[in-house]
C-alpha cells in the first residue's frame, strides 16, 4: 500500500499547480475500497491514459521520471485482484486516478 500511495502521490504532487486531494472511501454495495488521488494539473489525455500504465510509457517528458510509477501502481493492484482507472478530476481539473481493491 505504502509502495501504491507513493507512486500515485508522488505523480500527482509531480504535475500539480496547486492541489493535491488523497481520498479513501468504502464503495457502496460492494467488499471493496476506492482510493482517489487528483490533482489540479494538466491532467492526462483521454487517448493516453490505458497507455501511461505501461512500462516506461509516458503522456509528457518535460518532467524528470521514468514512466514506470503508474505501471508499478497497475501491477500491485492486479495482485490484489483490483482496478485502475484514469480520468479528469471533475473538480480540480486535473488527472483522477482510482484505485478499487477488493476487502
């Protein structure tokens, strides 16, 4: 869990302007925790955001990294039969990403 927070943390904190916002919340009707962590950066396009979970694959290079903290995320989700998703934080404005593990 430690390894997960801080890859998606340290990301978000990486392209953010401002904000930063971790939440962690039972999902309704389901065994399951959602863990949300958005920012109020430039966000990840749509086209862009199944592929920045790859190896080494990254939406921008203008920041130090190695594109390998998303895919890392990806894999220790999988081990815990979890799901990964991206979107735009309707709020911040910047990238969502949420993590659904199983309880």
């Amino acid at each position: 869990l430690m390894e997960l927070c801080g890859n998606l943390i340290d990301n978000a904190c990486k392209w953010a302007r401002t904000r930063v916002r971790v939440q962690a919340a039972p999902v309704k009707g389901e065994a399951a925790l959602e863990l949300r962590v958005e920012d109020d950066g430039p966000g990840i396009p749509a086209d862009q955001r199944a592929a920045v979970l790859g190896r080494g694959v990254r939406a921008d290079s203008t920041l130090p990294g190695q594109g390998i903290g998303l895919a890392v995320v990806r894999d220790i989700v999988a081990v815990y039969g979890g799901a990964v998703s991206i979107d735009q934080s309707p709020e911040l404005g910047g990238a969502r990403v949420r993590v659904r593990l199983p309880v």
